[in-house]
C-alpha cells in the first residue's frame, strides 16, 4: 500500500489536502455532531470533503444542548460543530481539544413564509413589528438560543401580550418545515436554516437593529481515533474554500 499526503497553497492561499490512496482500507470514518443552525453548510462541506480525501463521515444534526450532554454522557465523536459558549464549555471540561478549535462564522436571524404567501414588510423595526402582530401564528426554535433570544425581542418590543397566543415553539430539527407544510404562518429562525427547505420563501433577515448574530464553532474530541483526519477537516471548514460555501447560504463566515 502506499499513501501520499500533499499540500498545496492556492492563489488565494487556502489550505486544500488532497490524499490519494493506492490499496484498500485507508479510508477513516469520521463521526460529527452538529447544532441545527449550520445544517446546510456542514453537510456540504462534508459532502465535499468526503469527494476529495475518500474519508467517510457519519453526521448527526441536534440543537446545542442536546450534543453537549451526548458528549458529557460519553458519547463518541470525532468532531463537534457547535455555538462557541458549548464549544467553549466542553473544552473546560476536557472534552474537546482546545488547540483545534476553529471560528467558523456567525448567522443572523432571518424570516421565512410559505411559499407563494404575500410577502411582509420586514425592513424595519416598526414595519417587523407590525408584521409580527398581524400574522395568526409565528414560530420559533423552542430549544435553542435564536429561539430564547427572540422570546427576549418579543418582549423588548412590547407585544408579549398580544403575541401570547401566537407564539408556536417548535423543534429545532424541523422547525422551518413546519412553515412548508401549513402548520405555522411564518417563522423567525437562523437565517442559513432556511435555505435548502421546499415549499418556503426567504424574506430576509430581521432588522439591524434588532439582530443578533449566532456564531459557530468547530474542536476535535480529545478521544478522537482519527485525531489527523479531524484535524485536516476541522482546518477544510475554516477555509476560504469553506467560505465559498456559506456565504450562498446566509453565513457571515470568519477566516483567520
């Protein structure tokens, strides 16, 4: 058997690893757990690295918490993709690398309709707010911190009241879905979950003045077989060759 590891710089200077394996077996499997915010670029920039090195990735999406306590449980995993606070936290606990973990990017908050509805005036915060109180329903991830967030926003607008009846919270895995299929009117998500989802228009992101930003980060576990492997990964998702896949999708990506 015989394996070659090269590296190449680009014009753009981006890291980019290319393996080309003579023989069999040399392939490695790669587990990941992910928070649901960055769903549509993990999967393919995993797509994408499984093409180029060869290397098998097995991809479980959560909200954050719920991959926190898979991993302080025990679970296995190779590499976390999560809210920088998780991330963060589980290095403490020792449970991630430290010296692997990279800043990915950050999404803002977005809305989205069924497809074909009228489209609301969102482009202020008075014409946000407005849109809000006359929709019948409005959802929100129920368990995470866009969804905790926009119950704050709710209330720093003053319409808590009003909005009481119209608040659905939901999962965070098929939250956007239920837009899709008729079950909510609109939705007030993390702006990249929408992207991908049939049967839904994009109307942008809320109010400047309103927004928060959800950043994302990436660590390898410190109990990771395939340490090298991760490692390699984590750095391809860091990229500008990464970047170019997340912007399309409404991340704001950040490469150092």
């Amino acid at each position: 058997m015989l394996v070659w590891i090269i590296q190449k710089i680009s014009k753009s200077g981006v890291f980019f690893l290319l393996i080309m394996i003579q023989g069999l077996g040399l392939c490695a499997e790669l587990k990941i757990l992910s928070g649901n915010g960055s769903r549509p670029a993990t999967i393919e920039l995993c797509a994408q690295f499984q093409r180029v090195t060869g290397h098998r990735i097995v991809l479980e999406f959560y909200v954050n918490p719920t991959v926190k306590s898979k991993i302080e449980a025990g679970e296995y995993f190779d590499v976390a993709v999560l809210n920088p606070p998780v991330l963060d936290a589980l290095i403490g606990m020792g449970k991630i690398d430290s010296s692997s973990r990279v800043t990915m990017g950050r999404i803002g908050l977005g809305v989205a309709i069924r497809k074909g509805s009228p489209r609301p005036d969102i482009s202020t915060v008075q014409a946000f707010k407005k849109t809000l109180l006359q929709a019948k329903s409005v959802a929100y991830p129920g368990d995470g911190a866009s969804g905790k967030y926009f119950v704050t926003l709710i209330d720093q607008l003053g319409i808590s009241q009003e909005m009481a009846t119209k608040m659905r919270p939901m999962s965070g895995e098929y939250n956007v879905e239920g837009v899709a299929n008729g079950q909510v009117e609109m939705i007030v998500v993390v702006a990249s979950r929408i992207y991908g989802v049939d049967g839904v228009d994009y109307v942008g992101l809320i109010p400047q003045e309103l927004q928060t930003w959800i950043g994302f980060a990436a660590g390898v576990s410190e109990h990771s077989k395939e340490k090298e492997v991760a490692r390699n990964f984590v750095k391809f998702i860091s990229s500008q060759e990464a970047a170019k896949v997340m912007i399309p999708i409404g991340i704001e990506p950040f490469v150092e």
